[in-house]
C-alpha cells in the first residue's frame, strides 16, 4: 500500500515586485495552513517523507505542516520538477519515489496537483483550493505501479471556518 498526500501551497501575496518563485504567503495563507495542518494532526497518516516544490509559497506552507505535525526537518526535501504546473513532471516524480517510503507528502501547485487528484483519486474535485489537502491510497507495492487508488480524506481551509 502506498499513499500520497498532496497539498497545494497556501494563498500568497501578489503584493511584492518579485519572481513567481519568490511570492510569500499572505496572512490569510498562513492561517488556512495551519488551520489544515491542526485538522490533519489525529487522521493516522504520518509522511514518511516529504516534497515541496522550490518556490517560497510551497515550501512556507510545508515548513508550517512540518512544524505543526511534528515531522523533523531531515525529512524534507526541495525538488525542482515540483515547480510545475500542468502535472507532468509531478507525476513522473510520483512515478519514481523511493520503495523505500510508504507515505509521502507532496506541496506544489494549481493545476498540476488538482489534475493529479483527479487522475489518480477517485472523487472528482472542481479545483484544490490553496492550502487544500487531499489523501489518496494506492492498493500497490510500487509508486511505479500507481494508478487510480482510493480518495480517503479532502481538508479544504473553506469546510473548517
């Protein structure tokens, strides 16, 4: 069995003269990330491992799910093909996880990660709203060998206020 857990990065702010990479995250952001990292806390699915795309509005939200379910830094890791986002790249690193993780935790971005929901889970979603968290379970030993798998758990920031 293998799980994936994708989040989409908290709202950021279009406020600052920066590059799409460097975009922070607005106060709003902020407090949807923690709002959805607290709702996971008790839902019996620790990442073994996690992904965050290089862009600062994907990796502050991961650094706020990190810090909030406890999960120690060393278990991070920046990859640049998750800086996409039409799904391609996400999907052929998906393809391509180490066997040696069971749970992974995947942030990136719209609309890669509501694509791949959909492609792989089995409830269709309109759009992964930002700071919006999806579980999906495959029934295989291999991420080489994911398919569509089983759509166990949506946290949407807009279902906790």
């Amino acid at each position: 069995m293998k799980t994936l857990i994708l989040i989409r990065h908290a709202k950021s702010s279009w406020e600052h003269d920066v590059s799409d990479r460097q975009r922070p995250l607005k106060k709003r952001g902020i407090n949807d990330a923690k709002l959805v990292s607290n709702a996971f806390i008790n839902k019996e699915c620790v990442p073994d491992f996690v992904f965050s795309s290089p862009a600062n509005r994907a990796l502050s939200t991961c650094k706020i799910f990190i810090k909030n379910l406890k999960i120690d830094n060393e278990k991070l890791k920046i990859i640049e093909d998750l800086y996409d986002f039409g799904g391609e790249s996400v999907i052929h690193f998906m393809k391509n996880i180490s066997e040696n993780y069971k749970n992974v935790m995947i942030f990136g971005h719209n609309h890669a990660l509501t694509s791949i929901c959909n492609i792989f889970g089995d409830k269709l979603i309109d759009n992964l709203p930002t700071s919006g968290l999806v579980v999906i379970d495959f029934d295989v030993n291999s991420w080489s060998d994911i398919n569509t798998g089983n759509t166990r758990l949506m946290i949407f920031p807009r279902d906790l206020k």
